[in-house]
C-alpha cells in the first residue's frame, strides 16, 4: 500500500470532504496563503477559493464562534485554531455554545462543526505551545474529542469528524505531522469509539493515544526482547471512549498502564484509569499504573521539557514495577 | 530639527538599536545551526520601536512585551550574554532557561513578561495601570503589541477599561503589516489601526516607526499626559519586519519590491545617518560603537554556549510560590 505522513492524509480527508459536501468550509489563522501554520490546507485555498478557506483575523473566540453560528445554520465548518494552547480563548464557545445548544434547546438544534487544533510537546517552544489540554474537552458534555496517532486514523477519522453532527474537538499531535504510514488510495471511514489494538500481548496492557502511542509502542518492542508480552491499546476518540476494547484487554492481562501527554490532575490518564478500576476491579493483579506529564508548565530548555513528557523508559520502568 | 538630547543620551539611543539588531543577526545563525532550538521571531527592521519607546520612561515604569520580545527585552535594560543564554534554553539565561524566546523578560528591570499568547499582555498591562492607580504613584506602563493583536478581544476589552478608569497605560502597536501571513488590509476592517481608540474616546497618533527619535517623542508626550492623570494613549508605530515571520515562513505573501522599499527606510542607517549630518558624532565614533556591539555579540555568544544547561532535578521547582 502507498505510504503518505499524516499531513497529507488530514489535507486529503479535508480536499475529499470539501468536494462531497459544498457546506464544509475552512476558517482559521494563516489558513489559505499561508497553507496553515503546519501546511496541513495548503493549496485548499486556490482548489475551493478564498471564500471557502478563509484566513480569520487573530480572534480565537469569534473563529470557534461564528463556526458555531455557521453550523447552527445548516454549514459543516471546520475552524482550525493554531495551537491548542490558543484553543482556550476559543473555550467559551466552544463549551458553553457548541457543546450545549443542541440539549439547552430541548434536542431541536444541532452544531455540526469541528474544531482542529493540535498539541504536544517536543519542539522546545515552551509553555504557550506546547501543551496536551485534551482533558478539557473531554470533560465537557456535548462535545467530542479525537486525537489520532497514524496517518490512516487521522484521515478515517477526520474524514468522519467532519460528516458527524456533533461538534468535535480533533487534536493532531505537532510532531507526527512528518510521519509517514499506510494509508489506501480507497475511500474509507473510521467510526468515532472504536479503539484499535496496536500491538497483541499477554502480560500488561498499555493504554496511549496521539504521540504517545508511539512511545508505548517503543517500550513494548524493549520489553519484548526481556520477555515481557504488553498488549497496546489506542483509543484514537477520547470521547466517546472504546471501554470495550480496553477491559476486554485488560480481564485478559490483568494489569495495566495509561499513558498521556497532558498534566497529572484530573488529566484523561486519570480518566482511563478509574474507568478500568470501576469495571476491571476483580481482574486486576496490581494497581494501575499512569505516566504522565508531570503538573508543570512545559519549559523551554530542551533537557527539561525531554523530562518533563513521558517517555518510553518511564512507560517500561512502569511495566516492570507491576511485573 | 536640532536634538534636545544629549549626545550620550542619543549615542546610546544608536547602541542599545545595534545591540539588538546584532543580537537578532546572532540569533538567525544560531537557529540554521540548530544551537538554538525552537521558533524565534525576530525584530529586525524594528528597533526604532522598542528603543524609542522605551527611552521615554524610567526605569521604575512598566512595559509589556510579546512573541517578539527580545527588543524589548534588551530596551529595558536586558544584558545580550543572558538573553542569548535564555534563547539557548541555558540555566544563566534570564528565565533559567524555562523561557525561551517567546517568554524572554528581565522581570527584575520592569518587564512585566513575554507572552506566546497574541495579545494576552495587552490585560495584563492595562491591570499594571490599575495598581499604579492605586498606589498612587506617577509610574506608566507601556503596552507592545502587533498589528494583528488589535483584532484580539482583549485589545477592546483592555482598552475600553483603561479609558473608562482612566488609566496611566501607553498602547503601542507595532505595526508592521502583517500578522503572520494575513496582512492588515486583509485582517482589519480598519485600516489606521490607530483610529481603533476612537470607539473608547482614547486619542490615537500614527508615529513613523522606523524614526527612533519621532516615537519616543510621541511616547515622551504620552507619558507626560498619564502621568499627570490624563489617561491611556494609543500608539500606531508603522515598521517591518525585515525577516519572515519565523525561520519556516518563505514570505510568499508580501514583495520583494516591498521589501527593499522598507530595507530602505532602515531606522539605524538613517538615525546613523542623521548624527552625523547633525554633528553630533564622527564616523569614526559611531563605528567604534558598533565594533563593541560586535564584540558584546560575540563574548554573549561564548556565554550562551558555555553555560550549563538547568539541572533536571529543578523542573517542578516554581510552579509555586513556596514559603
Ligand atoms: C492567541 C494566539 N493566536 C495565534 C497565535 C499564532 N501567532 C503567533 S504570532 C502571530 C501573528 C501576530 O501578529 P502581530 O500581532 O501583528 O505581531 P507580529 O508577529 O507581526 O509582531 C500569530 C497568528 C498566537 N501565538 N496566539
Ligand atoms: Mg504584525
């Protein structure tokens, strides 16, 4: 099969859905000219026009707003915001607007937009622009959240994200923009709450999304050759979330680790975990283990911010603790 | 017209533009070499602003910086060796290496901070006037900010509280027009940014922001005004910024003819140009004081790169204050 990065795969779900639905449009910063600041609608101005990929003054607030009003009204917008770490000026219409309307006005309305952000850490550009604040949205009723860790998953997903009519928070991670990965020429769709096991084992299951399935992945491929067998499981849609797929894996191993890029406190680490103590509680031979990115602002320093996300030594020291 | 100022006074007016300038030059190599990671966005072209501007206070007043701190940064008494230091992500530099370019500030000289968050200090300045006023004192704040800024919220939010209350802040927009790729014709409904007060009974001035000595004459006024209890002014300083918007941008939204036309007005030839021509210094002078610009650049670049980087054991340290 032909391999694209993950860029190209979000620009392909988005020219696609462009072309089969005339109400998808694009607002954002830097979205048209520019090509959007990590290139993922570049050109997508000059195939649909400017007023179809609209480049937005810089106010967050009234892009995920007028997103809404536009949904509200019978468009599919699509509102990229730059950085999640700016997504929280766009929060209050998002939380508050978007992810109420359809339940505040007795299921009569509906908001069918997605607003694309991405997060992570690992460029050394510090607290403002690099933070995973996933939880957020998470935690908010009405709104859906997808973080997709491969380019197949991010184009299925995106591809369905954008066709649901729900609004949806979809996070693309900064540093798997360059990575390549199967993706066929065919037409597909991935369904929102359906996990993937990335990798079949027998011993612990290891719970991560986004970038840091990548760094689970590591540590299950070292752990293999000391005779540790880890089962790895992406979500790919923190909400709704595939609880399924995880108990399922873990009344078979009968332990488990979560690992996430956001903040420790009330972060989705902490999420998965009390969800699997709440229905695997019988199953499980140890306690359940979290890594996480420490409670910290993300600094700048490259020594500290390689501290300060986890890390496939941190996920493997994690396993062997509950061996 | 002749200076009023003394010649020490308007020789270190030319310095502190050099310093910057040398130091941005540095900067830009450091990045290619991949010594300095992350994004920089440099000031280049746009010295006269922070120079100017900040020349017009004390040192016990207040500025607030942004993305493109490091002019203000040095204009408010920053020393070359630790803002480099700071850029490199190294424990000597001014944040402990936590920072980095989008966070650089001397916090201890009167820099209220740099932000990652576009127009997020315009509050946080307009809040500063507020304690002045209640303190009682006649310090000011100094407010930085770009052109895309004034599109943010908070920009009206702040402005129209700073006017309500009366309070000692100096908005200062740093035009230079663009923000990222999206240009003012193409970002403002306004195109005279300065007018934007008008809505808040604020008066506004367009300044020539490539002239060193009109902006910290129009500063100089403003000042007066808010310290005597007459209440915020907003700035329009009209400049450029000579490089792409960071490293990545291949500038394919302006002109080279635009370019050059800027390059032409550069605002430390011509304030190089007019101390001669006004008597005030020599060639040979002016030289001199670039030869040591020159080698403050170089000593500040052995610094930076001989310091340590911050130890690891030190990443949860100051996220608190801890008594
Ligand atoms: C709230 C927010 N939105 C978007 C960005 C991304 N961004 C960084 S700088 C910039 C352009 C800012 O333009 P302007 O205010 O004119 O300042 P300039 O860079 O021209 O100095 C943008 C869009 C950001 N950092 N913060
Ligand atoms: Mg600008």
């Amino acid at each position: 099969m032909r391999e694209i990065t993950y860029r190209e795969a979000l620009r392909e779900a988005l020219i696609e859905e462009m072309k089969r639905d005339e109400s998808v449009f694009i607002l954002g910063e830097d979205v048209a000219i520019y090509g959007g600041a990590y290139k993922v609608t570049d050109g997508l101005y000059k195939m649909f026009g400017e007023d179809r990929v609209k480049d937005t003054p810089i106010s967050e607030a009234a892009i995920a707003g007028v997103a809404t009003g536009a949904a509200l009204t019978g468009m599919r917008p699509i509102a990229e915001i730059m950085y999640i770490d700016f997504s929280t000026q766009a929060t209050d219409q998002m939380v508050n607007q978007a992810a109420k309307m359809r339940y505040m006005f007795g299921g009569k309305s509906k908001v069918p937009m997605v607003l694309r952000t991405q997060g992570g850490a690992g460029r050394g550009i510090a607290a403002h622009h690099s933070q995973s604040l996933e939880a957020w949205y998470v935690h908010m009723p009405g709104l859906y959240v997808v973080m997709p860790a491969t380019p197949y998953d991010a184009k299925g997903l995106l591809k369905t994200s954008i066709r649901d009519d729900n609004p949806i928070v979809f996070i693309e991670h900064k540093m798997l923009y360059g990575m390549k990965g199967e993706v066929p020429e065919e037409e597909y769709l991935i369904p929102l709450g359906k996990g993937v096991i990335k990798r079949e084992g027998e011993d612990v299951t290891i719970v991560a999304y986004s970038r840091m399935l990548h760094v689970a992945l590591e540590a299950a491929e070292a752990l293999e050759k000391e005779g540790v067998s880890c089962e790895v499981i992406d979500p790919r849609t923190l909400k709704p979330l595939d609880m399924d797929l995880i108990a399922g894996s873990v009344r078979k191993t009968n332990k488990a680790v979560v690992v996430s890029e956001g903040y420790r406190h009330c972060g989705m680490a902490a999420e998965i975990v009390t969800r699997i103590i709440e229905e695997c509680f019988d199953d499980l031979d140890a306690p359940v283990k979290r890594i996480t990115t420490p409670d910290v602002p993300i600094p700048m320093s490259p020594v500290l911010e390689e501290e300060a996300i986890p890390s496939a030594k941190k996920v493997i020291q994690a396993v062997q603790e509950i061996l | 017209m002749p200076f009023k100022e003394t010649k020490e006074e308007l020789l270190s007016l030319l310095k502190q533009m050099l310093e910057i300038r040398y130091f941005e030059e540095k900067v830009w190599e450091l990045l290619a070499r991949n010594i300095i990671k992350g994004a920089s966005h440099v000031y280049m072209g746009e010295e006269a602003v922070a120079v100017g501007a900040i020349s017009a206070i004390r040192d016990d007043d207040y500025i607030t910086s942004t993305h493109r701190g490091h002019g203000h940064c040095l204009a408010k008494g920053g020393k070359l060796k630790y803002m480099l230091a700071e850029l490199c992500g190294k424990a000597t530099g001014y944040c402990k290496g936590r920072g980095g370019s989008m966070h650089i500030a001397d916090v201890t000289k009167g820099n209220l901070g740099a932000t990652g968050i576009v127009a997020s200090n315009i509050p946080v300045a307009t809040g500063a006037g507020y304690a002045i006023k209640l303190r009682g004192t006649d310090q000011v704040c100094l407010c930085f900010f770009g052109d895309g800024a004034t599109n943010n919220g908070v920009f009206h939010e702040s402005l129209n509280m700073a006017a309500l209350w009366k309070l000692p802040v100096i908005y200062i927009i740093e035009n230079n027009l663009y923000g990222m790729s999206v240009s003012v014709e193409r970002a403002s409904a306004v195109q005279e940014l300065y007018k934007k007060g008008c809505a808040y009974n604020i008066p506004g001035e367009a300044v020539d922001g490539m002239d060193v000595m009109a902006v910290r004459e129009a500063t100089r006024k403003a000042v007066e005004k808010a310290r005597k209890g007459g209440g915020p002014t907003l700035l329009e300083c009209r400049t450029y910024r000579y490089q792409g918007h960071s490293r990545s941008d291949p500038r394919v939204y302006r002109t080279k003819e635009e370019e050059s036309y800027w390059r032409k007005r550069d605002p430390i030839q011509s304030f190089w140009k007019r101390l001669i021509e006004e008597g005030v210094a020599t060639e040979e002078e002016l030289q001199g004081i670039e030869k040591e610009v020159e080698e403050e650049t170089n000593e500040a670049e052995k610094f930076a790169l001989e310091s340590p980087y911050p130890p690891v054991e030190e990443l949860a340290k100051d996220v608190y204050v801890v008594k």
